[in-house]
C-alpha cells in the first residue's frame, strides 16, 4: 500500500495532462522541493518546443534534466545553496514580457529550499527560526505563516516578479486541505494571512527569535502579497498529485487484496502520539465490536501531524505516531500498521517510517529497550531502528505527506 500510494504520485504520471499550450515568447521553468527535479524532467519530457530554467531540490533528490538547471541545497534547514538558488531563481523572470510563459513546479520542501530573508535578516537568523519551528509542535500551516512573512520571495513575491509574464503554478501537494498558499510558504500565490497572525503564532508557541523579528513583524514590513495586488501576473495553479490521490491508490491494494478499505481522512493534523491514540480506540472498537466498520478492514489516513520535541531523542512523526499507537493497542493481535513520510525521510532522519506488529512491544523489552521511555524521549526512530522495523525507501522522488495504514484482522484463506 505504501509502495502504490508513492507510485501513484509521481511526477511523470500527472506531470503531461497539466501542461500548458506553449507560448507565443519563451518557457521559462523555475520550481523548489522535494520533487521539483523529477518534476522538471517530466517537463522536459513532454515538452517539444524550447524551453530552459533552474529547480532547486534537496540534496540526492536530483534528476538529470537536459535543459533546466538542478541545484541542490538543504531540507529542512536551510543553507547557502538555497538562498543563492533563490536569488538566481528571481533573476530568472525578470525582464520577461506578456508573450512569455513562466512553469513554476512546487512541491513540499520548497519552504527551507528557498531561503531568502528580507532586508535586515540573515539566512543565520532563517536557520535559527527553522530549528525552532521544527521543535515546536506548530503546524505546518502556522510555521508557513510565519516563513511567508519573513521571506523575500516567498508568500506571492516571486509571483509579483515574474509579472507581466503568465504564471502556471504545478503543484504536488504535501500540505492538509492543499492549499496552494502553504505549499512551499506560497511563493507563487497571494496570501490573506498577515503579519499580525504571524505574530500570534509565535507568542502562541512561545518561540524564541530576535527582537528584529518581532520588530519587523509589528511594522508591517513582512506584509505579503494580497489577492488583487495589480503588481500580480495571470496565475493558473493546477495539481500533479494530492495525498488523496495516494490514500486512492494504496485502497485499491487492500480492495485487491480482500480487505475493505476505509479512507479516515487526508488532512489529520494534530500531536502525533494524540492522533495515534484516537486511532487506536477506532481500531479496538472495529476488532473487537465490528464496529463502524466490519474486520478485515484497512484504516487509511494522510495530512501532517505534528511533535513537540521534548526528550532528547531524534523526533519523527511518524516513527512517534507508530509508537505510541502500539502502545495504546497493547499487543492486540491481527493489529498492523504502517507509518511513512512519502518523500522517505521522517523529521530529519533518513528513514521513512516504520512498521507495528502485535509483537512490536514485546521485541523491545526483549532487548532491554522501553517503549514508553523511548516515547517519553521522542526517540521512536531509535526503538524501530533497535528492533529492525524502519521502513528505508531511499530518495522518492515525490512528496504528499505521511501515509498511515491500520490493518484489522485477516481476510478469508481464498482471498491469499
């Protein structure tokens, strides 16, 4: 299920049926994120007029394209590479006229690929806010927030300089609710949040920054650009692929497989080991009463949650999410799970997720290791590491979020 929900969002599936009759000038490519590059060689190989143009993309997610420019820079902190692919991105669209067409590919990761601080900040003070973003427990959408209007060329600003040119916007989606604002903090779209909400978010989680910040927030001076800005250019934005359409695909495995998938919701946001605990009592409920739905079923769910780093181990959602839903299962039998970052890197760790069997708890005390204190730690990447259950599926090439599968009970012995 998880092998399909990826495969069913690559770039070279949705990539050809959104691209854009050509224009009458020239096709420039610009794009950040995960799967940026394998975004832009999907382009470039469906695109049969001229065309040329620069991604940036995290480091080993690179492609090779034959006209487009891949740069590689670092996720989910960001460094020098991307702040310098960020300024060559906007001296790209400068200068183009209404005749020309610029073919923005975003996907999630763009946030920390694209590293521009507004005058009077530092890429220093951007590493500094997205180390404390990461740890503390705000949702994607409220850190985006925040970065958009903290960013030069984030939050509609790298829209405004590709004006008067027409703007098509392909976006793989890795946010709840697929808003396009919070793909990659909305570099290409308008946004309606302020610098007000931004404020609030920071007192709301208490996150240490510079009184220059907190200054620069108060004046207004991060402000991003609203709907009905004149300086905007015709924008299109049209979807590659959504988490959705992954949860879509891996409930065709379980159909196939004879087990009656059931799709909970594509945007669970909230504290992993909170979700992973509501997720547990549906589970009991439907093993044990058949109830809302009948055994053998598979509990399918996407989005983002979130972790609040308070031990000190190596984080992971959803290495924290698995943990903490074994714990509140406790060993049920014909209980499994799986839990993934579809781009194959769980919080900063380069393993996806994991998997949890009924067994999974009593391997750990085997070897020594407590599941509740490897939890209290936010160390679930060390305790699935310990037990040999990491899911490692090495550069993805796309990104839609997590993937989470609850398997409940067996289906008949005809149907293997």
């Amino acid at each position: 299920m998880f092998n399909a929900a990826i495969a069913a969002a690559q770039p070279e599936l949705g990539i050809p049926p959104l691209l854009p009759q050509p224009p009458k000038g020239r096709l420039v490519v610009i794009g950040a994120g995960k799967g940026s590059a394998a975004m832009a060689r999907a382009v470039e190989d469906n695109w049969s007029g001229a065309l040329s143009g620069l991604v940036v993309t995290r480091y080993g997610y690179s492609v090779p394209c034959q006209h487009i420019e891949v740069v590689e820079a670092a996720h989910p902190v960001p460094d020098h590479a991307g702040e310098q692919a960020a300024k060559r991105i906007l001296h790209l669209v400068e200068g183009l006229s209404s005749d020309d067409l610029v073919l923005c590919l975003i996907s999630g990761g763009g946030s920390s690929l694209l590293p521009l601080p507004l005058p009077g900040l530092t890429l220093e003070d951007e590493q500094a806010l997205n180390r404390e973003l990461l740890k503390s427990g705000a949702s994607i959408s409220e850190m985006n927030c925040i970065r958009r209007h903290l960013s030069a060329i984030k939050g509609g600003r790298l829209a405004v300089a590709c004006s008067p040119a027409r703007l098509v916007n392909l976006l793989l989606s890795d946010v709840p609710g697929d808003d396009p604002v919070n793909i990659a903090s909305g570099p290409t779209v308008p946004d309606s949040s302020t610098c007000s909400d931004a404020l609030v978010i920071l007192k709301r989680y208490k996150i240490d920054v510079p009184d220059k910040i907190i200054t620069l927030l108060e004046q207004g001076d991060g402000e991003s650009i609203k709907l009905g800005d004149p300086r905007l250019p015709r924008i299109e934005t049209r979807f590659v692929a959504t988490p959705q359409i992954a949860l879509e695909a891996a409930a065709k495995v379980a159909q196939d497989a004879g087990y009656t998938p059931y799709i909970l919701g594509d945007a669970i946001e909230g504290e992993a080991r909170d979700v992973a605990k509501t997720m547990a009592g549906i589970s009991l409920q439907v093993k044990k009463r058949g109830q809302p739905f009948a055994p053998p079923c598979v509990l399918l769910s996407g989005g983002e949650t979130t972790v609040t780093i308070r031990g000190n181990g190596r984080g992971g959602r959803n290495v924290e999410f698995l943990l903490a839903l074994g714990l509140a299962l406790a060993g049920e039998e014909d209980v499994y799970a799986i839990a993934g970052d579809t781009y194959g890197v769980d919080g900063q760790e380069e393993i996806a997720g994991a998997v949890l069997t009924p067994d999974t708890l009593a391997r750990g005390w085997a070897l020594g290791i407590s599941p509740r204190d490897s939890l209290d730690r936010n160390d679930g990447h060390g305790f699935f590491s310990s037990i040999g259950d990491s899911v490692i599926t090495g550069p993805t090439l796309t990104n839609v979020n997590d993937f989470r599968a609850i398997v409940i009970g067996a289906p008949a012995a005809s149907n293997f």
